[in-house]
C-alpha cells in the first residue's frame, strides 16, 4: 500500500471532495460571508474566521515538516488576529486553499519510508504528524459547520 498516496488522497477528499463523514472543508465553508466569519455565536468560543486561519497555520506547519524544513512555529500564528474587511476574509479563504495544496505537493515528494523520519524537536514522526494534521482539519471543519448552523437559524 502506498501511505503516502492514501493521505493525499484523504486531504484532498477531506477538502473538495467527495466525503463520506459529511461536507467538505470547501462545503462547509461555502457560502460563509464576512458578517457570519466574524461572529462568536458561542461566547468563549472561535469564529469561523479563527478557525480558518488556524487550520491554515497548522497546514502550513504540516507542510515545511513534509519538506524536512520543520522548525518549532512561532505560536503567534495559530490563532491571528481576525480582518474586518471582505478582501481580508478572502485571502484567509485563499490562505487555506494554498495550504492545502502545498501540502498535497509536499506530500507528492515523499516516499513511505519518508513517512518514519522523526519530526525535529517532537517526539513524533512525519506519518503522526500528518495524520494528525489530517484530523485536525475534519475537527475544525465540524466546529465551522456548528457555527455556521447556530448562525443560520
């Protein structure tokens, strides 16, 4: 079997495709304008708008380890600041898109083997971080499909 492929795959499903567990990323996201990813429908919690910049940093993150040019992330990051404008919300949406693909040609680079290569200063490998990284994107995507939800009815 070759993992590798798999996990592209599963990305790229995981994204813009055809998802078994429910909407995709783009899906869910789809139709979301400036006013919905800028609301806290739930007090104490992330807007549509963090979690999409979050989903990205990580991405990102998953990506230079992929390319072997992990270093520990600057967690400034992870959560930025939200924008106010429409532009602003656009590239946070074009940001995720790239990340995504980043990471599948990141990804189109490596081998199985590529998959047990500890990830610098982690006590994990590149296969558990992508995996992770993999999980990560259907958690938060559940999390903007509530959001979204709560602010539709």
């Amino acid at each position: 079997m070759n993992e590798v492929k798999l996990l592209q795959d599963q990305i790229k499903t995981t994204y813009q495709g055809d998802s078994w567990h429910g909407p995709n990323v783009l899906k869910t996201l789809e139709g979301v304008d400036l006013e919905q990813a800028k609301a806290r429908p739930i007090t104490g919690r992330h807007t549509i708008w963090e979690l999409t910049d979050h989903t990205a940093f990580w991405l990102e993150v998953s990506t230079e380890a992929a390319k072997g040019n992990y270093k520990k992330p600057d967690l400034k990051g992870n959560w930025p600041e939200m924008g106010v404008t429409e532009e602003e919300w656009n590239r946070s949406l074009n940001r995720l898109e790239r990340s995504v693909n980043n990471l599948l040609n990141a990804l189109a680079t490596l081998t199985n083997e590529d998959m047990e290569k500890p990830v610098p200063d982690t006590d994990y490998n590149l296969r558990h971080m992508l995996h992770g990284a993999l999980h990560h994107n259907l958690y938060h995507a559940g999390q903007i499909a509530i959001l979204k939800n709560k602010l539709e009815s």
